[in-house]
C-alpha cells in the first residue's frame, strides 16, 4: 500500500501538440538579441519561459564552455551571479549581463574569499579545488575549478603528493572523494536547495512511483544519493533519461531542470522531488530571473557585471585548467 503523501506531486507528463506560441516579451527578446548581438545563456534551474528563448540551456561546465566560446558582444547569462562572473572572467572585453544582480547563491556564500585565504596561509602546501559554485574571489584562490559534471576526472589530475582541499560543497565533495579513492578535505558548505531533500519524503513518492528510477545531483546528502539509481549532473541527467527504458522518472534536483528534460525527452514523465513541505523544491536565486528582466536586460544594457581584473586574471587560470583538462 503506497503511503499517502501530503501534497500532489509536480509531474511533468509527455508533450502532445505543439507548443504554445512564444510570448510578445519573448518576441521582443528574441528581436533586442539581434539587435544587440547577444547571446543568451541560461542554467537548467531557470524558468522555462526563460529557457524556452535561451541560445542554450545547460549545466555549469557546458554554460563555461559556451561562454569561452561565443563570438557575441554581449552575454546575458540567466542564472546566478557566481555564473555570471564566471563568464566575465573568460571574456573580459565583453559585455557579461545578469537580470538580476541580487540573484546570489547559499553555497558560494559559505566560503568567503578571506577565510579560504586565511586556510590557505596556514596550510601553503594545500591544493584547492573549487566547485564552480563559488566567487570569484574564491576562484582566484584556486588551483582548478570543477563542475559536478567533470569534478571525478578533474580530481583524477590532481599531483597524489598534494593535500587536496574541496570547497565549497561538502556533499559533492564526499561524492567525489568515494568515486576517485582520494581523500580530501572538506569545506563544510552545502546547496540550501539540495539537503532539503529527505529519505523519508523520497521514500513516500517512490512508494507510489515504484517503477520509477530514482535521479540525484550529487550536491544531495549522502542518504538521498545512496537511495538513487543514478548520481549524476543535470546535464547528464538528460543523457540517463533518454537511454533508460523506463517511462517515468524521479528527478531529485531543482524543479526548474523539469523544462529541460520535459522539452529534450518529451515522450517520458518526470516527477519532481519532494521535500518534507512541499511537492517539488525550487531555488528562490535561480528564480529571482524573470523573463521581463531579461527583457528589460538587453533593452537597458544592465545590470552589468564588472571585476577588478587582478582578480579576474588570478581566476581565470583555474578556470582555464579546469576547461583544458575536461577537453
């Protein structure tokens, strides 16, 4: 007998017809990136309003390559600001756009730039791998970025004569360091979003969705990730979803990556993860970005992202390990 839930849960069935035309605020963004040559980048967490007008739609380490990539005169970068930055830092001569300058982020929050400087002073021979989800500030102090998506091969490079240090994600750290074999120090830093999600509200759901493998990110806690079938980035969620035979899935991260799989892998069902409270779990950062931001984004030029380039620099040089090592 499945238990009862205390709420319906989000599900995003199989598409059928065609999709609702765009928007007028969609077409009016669609016509302002013409005539500012810009491109728009958008995270999997976003709405899918937002993602539906984005010139791509992806994970951190995809959004990152896309940026180094772009030929365009200015990026708006619909995410959060660690994001934002990030694309700044690889094209410093380009206008790099957020909708919303206050859109931050709980994990890269957890590690202020001067207390991971001050761990460094007192530990020289540390090598710091920073999670993406971090500020620059924090960059700059890094030997490599990773992504979940590339984080086990990036560890994998790291000198074995080097104490490893992980920031800011302890969770995906954990994740990491029993994937590669390599112990780490931990940074005790977690996604408010991701250790929401409980064993108890997942095991409900799936008593009533038996059927349906079980989809984690790995910045889930170490309970979660071990009832899933699969860890694995969003992006490689995507990738799990269309090769898995199964109809339906439970997908245990922001509820804003049902718009992508819902539109890449319109033939299955995807049902958000629960928390204790509510029926699926979203990230208020994520969706402090709305489409008439976006809009009003590329008509105003603003608001801009802008670095002192000494930090810049100093943070461009793990990002650009981390892109040459996951080539």
């Amino acid at each position: 007998m499945p238990e009862l839930l205390d709420y319906e849960p989000v599900i995003f069935e199989p598409a059928r017809g065609e999709e609702e035309p765009l928007s007028p605020v969609q077409e009016e963004i669609l016509q302002l990136k013409k005539e500012r040559n810009a491109i728009i980048l958008a995270h999997n967490y976003q709405v899918g309003s937002i993602q539906r007008i984005a010139d791509y739609v992806g994970d951190s380490l995809g959004l990152a390559y896309k940026a180094a990539e772009t030929d365009a005169e200015v990026i708006l970068f619909c995410g959060v600001h660690f994001m934002a930055e990030t694309a700044k830092i690889v094209n410093p001569d380009k206008k790099v756009l957020l909708p919303d300058l206050e859109a931050g982020c709980s994990l890269s929050d957890s590690c202020p730039p001067e207390r991971l400087a001050a761990y460094k002073e007192q530990n020289p021979d540390v090598y710091v791998v920073a999670y993406i989800n971090c500020s620059a500030g924090v960059k700059a102090l890094s030997d490599v970025i990773c992504t979940s998506g590339n984080a086990v091969r990036i560890v994998e490079n790291i000198p074995q004569d080097r104490p490893v240090l992980f920031v800011p994600d302890q969770n995906l750290g954990q994740w990491v360091a029993a994937r590669t074999g390599r112990k780490m120090r931990l940074w005790p830093g977690s996604c408010y979003v991701h250790i929401l999600f409980t064993v108890r509200a997942l095991e409900k759901l799936k008593s009533r969705y038996p059927d349906a493998p079980i989809v984690a990110h790995p910045e889930c806690t170490e309970a979660v990730r071990d009832m899933a079938d699969e860890v694995c980035s969003t992006e490689k969620m995507v990738g799990f979803a269309k090769n898995h035979p199964a109809d339906r899935f439970i997908v245990i991260t922001e509820a804003g990556m049902l718009h992508r799989l819902h539109r890449e892998v319109p033939e299955k069902t995807f049902i958000a993860g629960p928390t204790e409270n509510c029926a699926c779990n979203e990230c208020r950062f994520m969706k402090m970005n709305t489409i008439e931001k976006v809009r009003d984004a590329l008509k105003n030029l603003s608001p801009e992202i802008t670095l002192p380039e000494e930090i810049r620099q100093a943070a461009y040089t793990p990002i650009k390990r981390m892109l040459d090592w996951s080539r």
